[in-house]
C-alpha cells in the first residue's frame, strides 16, 4: 500500500493542507508554502489533478484565501506537471532547481496580479521554498527507500534475489500444497558440472551470468502445473505434480540434452560462450513415500550421476515399498 500512487499521494496532498494551516507571514504579507509537496506527486496526471482539487477546496472554501493566487498556481501547475514526464532523474538537486523556478514565477504573477512584493519578501519566500523543498524531497526519498527495501526483504524471503525463482522455503511451502491433493509428485534435482571451475577461470560475475541463462532454459521446460526453484549456488529443482515416473524421468533427460546442446555467454558485452552440462537426480512419490524420501531419493540419485561421470539423468527404476 506504501509502494501505491493513491497513499503517496495523499501523503503529499496532507502535507499541503498542513503547510496551509501554517502560513508564513513575512512583512504583513501571508505566503502558503502548500505548492511544495504538489510538486512531488509522482504518480499519474489524474492523481496529480486529484491532489490539486483536493488542496483547492481547503485554500478557498474552507480557509477562505484568495482565489486569483490559486489560479496563477493551477496555471504554472498544469505547465510543470506537463515538463515533468521529460526530466528521466529526479534527483533532489533537480527537484530545487524545480522548486525555485516554479516560486519565482508564482512569486511574478502574484506580484503583476493580486500585489506587490519588495524584494525582502520575494527573497525570504524562496529560501523558505527551498528549505521545505529539500526537506519534503528527503521525506519522499526516505520513505520511498524504506518501501523499497522492505518489498526486498519480503521477496528475499521467499525468492532467489538473482533468478527472481522461488527458493528452498518457497519450495517447501509449494510442495506441502501440492502433497495436499496431488496424487504422485515428481523432484527433477540439478546440478550444474564443474561449476566451480568455471567460477574461478571466468570470475563470480560470470558465474552469476550463467545462473541466469541456466534458469531462463529450465523454466522453458517446466510443465504445466509444476515450478522451478534455486535451491542453493548451482541447484535448481522441478517439481511435478501428476506425472508418472516415465514422464518424470524422459522430462530430466529433454533438460539434460537441452543444457548440452546449449551455448551460454559468460557477460552481457563480449561473445565468449561456454558449454555446460547437468546432472540430475529423480525422486518420485506415490502413496508409498514420505515427502522426506521423496528428495532423499533426488538427493541420493543426483551424487550418483555425478560418481558415474556427470551430465547423466539418474532414478530408481523400481519404486520402493
């Protein structure tokens, strides 16, 4: 709710209101700073026209100041939150800038139109400007980092932060569901070969490349119904609700040939590839299993492809009781 348009928006709409019952009184002229946090509503064009309606009927019709000061803001409002979609950063230096602009010809039309200002009065009302600018943009920063890292640690929680899979604990919780109401369930568990190897001659970045495009290739093969996850470093896991232990197992080898077959870029910029294989061990649960043996089986078949050579597809071909 944080993250959404509608409470960034009001939180900027209440901090207008605010800056209005609080006016600033500088040489028997009144100024309202209320312009201030309009201008950091960062949401779409109808929030925005929302926000400046809803602050209208406060400055006018509740508080009674004058309207033709309101006019010349809508106007200079309409111009700035046209020009804002073409600023790409909007960084706190820019956003000053902004600000300064937009008090500066707010301040000019006041002045042509409703009354004079001296110089001392246009001068103190914009550093104030400036001052309320830079604490109000810190504000939004503030709260919008502290949204950001917050959705980060809840996805982290159930999410591989590099593959945006689901992780062991989102596995756990996807598998007991599944155990709920499925008939058989199927663990495809792989391991990437020599990995290692190819961390230490390419470097952790590269690595971290190759998981990505390893992912990308295993998601295109998983079954309707089922899903896959980032165990851990090199192991990924499909699980496959429904399927028999055939289907299960011709599935691992599609994958295995898949990777095989593959040509995998060690970095987004040059055109090095490397070539890869998998080793994958079954599990499979019918009536007869607990879902602990279920992946010990995966677990136990997956070492056994590895001490046969690697880049095999390993299962027990009799179920046990």
């Amino acid at each position: 709710m944080v993250d959404s348009d509608v409470f960034q928006t009001l939180l900027m709409t209440t901090l207008a209101v605010l800056l209005l019952l609080v006016p600033i009184e500088i040489r028997g002229v009144e100024f309202s700073l209320f312009f201030v946090p309009l201008l950091l509503v960062r949401s779409r064009l109808l929030f925005k026209m929302g926000a400046a309606v809803a602050v209208y009927l406060f400055y006018h019709l509740i508080l009674g100041y004058e309207w033709q000061i309101y006019v010349i803001f809508s106007v200079l409002y309409l111009v700035t939150m046209t020009i804002l979609p073409f600023i790409r950063v909007m960084r706190t230096r820019v956003m000053l800038i902004l600000n300064v602009v937009f008090s500066a010809l707010l301040l000019l039309g006041v002045h042509l139109f409703v009354h004079e200002l001296t110089i001392a009065q246009t001068i103190t009302f914009l550093l104030m400007s400036m001052i309320v600018m830079a604490v109000s943009n810190m504000t939004y920063e503030d709260i919008n980092s502290i949204t950001k890292l917050m959705k980060r640690y809840e996805e982290d929680t159930y999410k591989d932060h590099l593959t945006q899979l689901g992780n062991i604990r989102s596995l756990d919780t996807f598998v007991d569901d599944l155990n709920e109401h499925a008939e058989t369930l199927s663990v495809l568990l792989i391991d990437i070969d020599n990995f290692k190897v190819i961390n230490d001659e390419h470097t952790y970045l590269a690595g971290d490349a190759l998981i990505k495009q390893v992912a990308h290739l295993l998601e295109n093969h998983v079954p309707t119904g089922g899903r896959l996850f980032r165990n851990n470093g090199e192991e990924f896991s499909i699980i496959i609700p429904d399927i028999s232990l055939d289907k299960t197992v011709r599935l691992g080898e599609a994958v295995r040939l898949s990777v095989e077959k593959a040509k995998f870029h060690i970095d987004d910029v040059s055109q090095e590839t490397v070539q890869l294989t998998v080793s994958i061990g079954v599990g499979f649960k019918g009536s007869d299993k607990t879902l602990g043996r279920l992946f010990k089986d995966a677990d136990d078949m997956l070492h056994a492809a590895k001490k046969m050579g690697q880049n095999q597809v390993m299962f027990y071909p009799v179920i046990k009781k």
